[in-house]
C-alpha cells in the first residue's frame, strides 16, 4: 500500500508545484498611495535576444510603425557579460553586472560557497543574490504598485519586497491570457492598479539558439512578437490610460561553429578550480590563490582561439574587472573564445546561436523603442548604454532614490517631453 501512496503524492507535489506556477501570486493589503495614482503608467517589454536589427531585417511592420510614432535607439548596447539575466537585471536596476551581483547566467560566489544558475529555481528565488533596488522594489517602496508577468528577479524577494503582483516563470501561460491579465490590471480601482508593468517575451532568444539568427524560425518568432506586441498595445489603448511602453531586448545574437567547439584547456587542473558551466565566456576560480599565476601563464602559452585574462586585467570598457567586483563573482581567470569559436565543456551538442561576447560586437547590439505621451515623437537616436533606462523610467513614474547607479538620467532626458 506505502508503494501505491508515494508515487501518489509524488504525482499531487508535482501537480500543485505545476499549478501554483500558472497562478497569479498577490501580496495582499497593499495600496498606492494618493500622490503615486495620480501618476502615469509604463509597460517595460522585453524579448529576449531580439537583436538591433531584428524588426527591420524581418519585417517586423507593428514595432516599425510604433518607433516611428515614437523614439528609436540605432540600437542599445548590453553590459558585458552580454546574457540574458546579468542585462534584464541591469536594465532594471541601472547598474552594471559587476555591481548588481548577477556577473553570468551561472556564477560561483567563493563567500557563499555557492554557485547561482538561472536553472536553479532556489538560488533564483532567493533575493539575497540581488544587488540594487529594481523598478518594482523601487516603486513599493515609494508606495507605487507594480506587477510583473516575468522578468529576471521579478519572483525573488529583494529587500523583503516582491511585486503585488506576480507570476512565477513558466511559458505555459498563453499570450492572450497574458495580455488579459495586463488589462485586467489595469481596470482595477485606482488604488489597487499597478503603475509599472513588466513584461517578457522568450520566443526570438529559443529560436535564436536553436536554429541561428538567420533562420525561418527566428523570422517566425519576431512575426510572434511583433503581433504580439500589437495586440497587447490595442487592448491597453482601448482603456484611454496615460500609458508608456519601452520596448528592449538584453543581447543580440551570433552564428558559432558549434560543431567544432573547444573542450576544457589542458592548461586547466578540474580538481583544483571550480568551473560554472559557459560557453561565450568562462570563468575560472580558484580553490588555492596559489594556483592563480602559474595556471594563467599556461594558459597564455597554450591560448590559440581564446583569450585570457586575471580579472584585475580584463578590458575597462567591460566595467568587469577585480575592483569593479562588489559582490567578488567574477573569476579569478576568464576564458574568452574568438567568434565564431566556443566553449563546449558539459559535453552536451551546443546550438548555433549564441551571445554572451563583447557588447562592442555588431551582432551583440539589442533593441530599444519607447513611445507613449511621455515621448517625443519621430525621434531617432544614437546607440547608449542599456543602464540608462532605469533613470529614464524613475523620471516617468516620479520615483526618487538616493542609492549610486551606473545610469544617467541625462543620457535619454532628451527624448522625454518634459
């Protein structure tokens, strides 16, 4: 009979684990404040790997049009490394990977003891790996609601502070679900509405890897989102709310030799380093501080399609190295192939489009258009740094902070109407 019952309950767990990710989470007894209703709305957007050139390369006639309405970036540059959890989070909190704590999608934190991955949902949901304040922490702190259907942190409790509302990650939630539940909350009284909004979309980054940039299948994804995006903004012009929405993406997109990957330098002794899984970049900490010099010496002699570096070297422009470290997760050594070559090191197949390299790389350039009644229309700009956005919106919305920032708010004042 016990032999019946475990797998039962096993089945139940799963089930309610399952359902409790299809459900919206909601922080009760929570108000906006007099000042914060009379505010305006911003809808913050990403899709994830929709690099610069994506809307004009495949036609992307919705996202064209609302840039032309409003503002458009030639493109925004990522924050190395260039990946989608160090860039959704520095775009929400206004600071560079290397200060906000998030330095890869899978990092070691020799204090800790521990490694963060983007696949392990307890380090993720634990808000003591987040540095900075992102939007939504920055808004309830200020007595603003806001509400997420996804971004990176946006389900951690950071600084005792979630959301109002909320939904764990899972992309089994269809899109016109989704964008009813943006309508839904915007209906709701205006004490209870919330005034900052995010919202993610994965379907160009899935393809992007799997197929490579330039496949039929990107195309198809962008077309995804392009009419996505235009049944989202319909629905919410439809409620005649002063309503911003700021379109980015975190990285672009490459095509790599992905059947010719480089394994693990010989240079590198397993046992004496811990090694986080990497492909466009690896980071290499030692276990003895000893072991640092001699392996990073033969690791020089041996380098032929990548380059290495010690942290307190790595190019300034990158705002990577030792001393720009806050939270010490940065390598001690870092491993950087030469595109179109990576690192293959799980022994897993690895897909042909990748990102994570140097921001400065054409293909690594994302996405920004914004447009709304706190935008200038028909204005093009030149490229800046995606830490810029979080002043921008602090600007729209009226909330103050005090805390050190890389962004500055000067940098895309311009496009704002006042």
């Amino acid at each position: 009979m016990i032999k019946k019952v475990i797998p039962i309950l096993l089945c139940l767990s799963s089930f309610l684990s399952f359902s409790q990710d299809l459900t919206q989470q909601i922080i009760p007894d929570r108000t906006n404040s007099p000042e914060q209703i009379q505010k305006p709305y911003v809808i913050l957007i990403s899709a994830d790997g929709f690099r610069w050139d994506f809307a004009n390369k495949y036609q992307a006639k919705n996202l064209q049009k609302f840039s032309n309405d409003g503002v458009s970036a030639s493109f925004m540059q990522s924050s190395y490394p260039s990946l989608t959890f160090p860039n959704h989070y520095s775009i929400v909190t206004g600071m560079y990977p290397s200060h906000h704590g998030l330095v890869d999608n899978s990092f070691y934190d020799p204090q800790r003891n521990e490694g963060y991955g983007m696949g392990n949902k307890k380090a993720v949901a634990d808000g003591s790996w987040y540095g900075g304040t992102p939007l939504w922490v920055l808004a309830e702190q200020q007595k603003m609601l806001s509400a997420s259907f996804y971004w990176v942190a946006s389900e951690s409790n950071i600084q005792g502070v979630l959301p109002t509302y909320y939904y764990n990650y899972n992309e089994k939630i269809d899109i016109d679900t989704r964008i009813k539940t943006v309508k839904d909350w915007l209906q709701l009284p205006e004490d209870k509405r919330p005034h900052i909004i995010t919202f993610y979309f994965p379907e160009v980054d899935h393809e992007a890897h799997t197929f490579g940039p330039d496949s039929k299948e990107v195309e198809e994804a962008v077309h995804f989102v392009d009419n996505s995006i235009a049944k989202l903004v319909a629905t919410v012009d439809s409620l005649h709310l002063p309503v911003n929405f700021v379109f980015v993406s975190d990285h672009g997109m490459t095509k790599v030799d992905n059947e010719h990957t480089m394994p693990l330098p010989k240079s590198i002794d397993p046992t004496k380093f811990t090694i986080p899984r990497g492909d466009a970049l690896l980071h290499i900490y030692a276990k003895d501080k000893n072991d640092i010099k001699p392996t990073y010496k033969a690791l020089k002699e041996e380098a032929k399609d990548f380059d290495v570096y010690l942290a307190k070297r790595i190019p300034k422009r990158w705002h990577y190295r030792t001393k720009d470290d806050k939270f010490n997760r940065i390598g001690d050594i870092l491993l950087v192939p030469h595109l179109p070559k990576v690192f293959g090191i799980t022994g897993k197949p690895t897909t042909p489009g990748k990102h994570g390299f140097d921001p400065a790389i054409e293909d690594m350039h994302a996405t920004f258009l914004a447009w709304g009644p706190a935008f200038k229309q028909g204005q093009k700009i030149d490229s800046f740094e995606n830490v810029n956005v979080y002043p921008m919106i602090t600007e729209i919305l009226g909330l103050k902070y005090e805390h050190e920032i890389d962004g500055k708010l000067k940098v895309l004042a311009p496009i704002l109407k006042k």
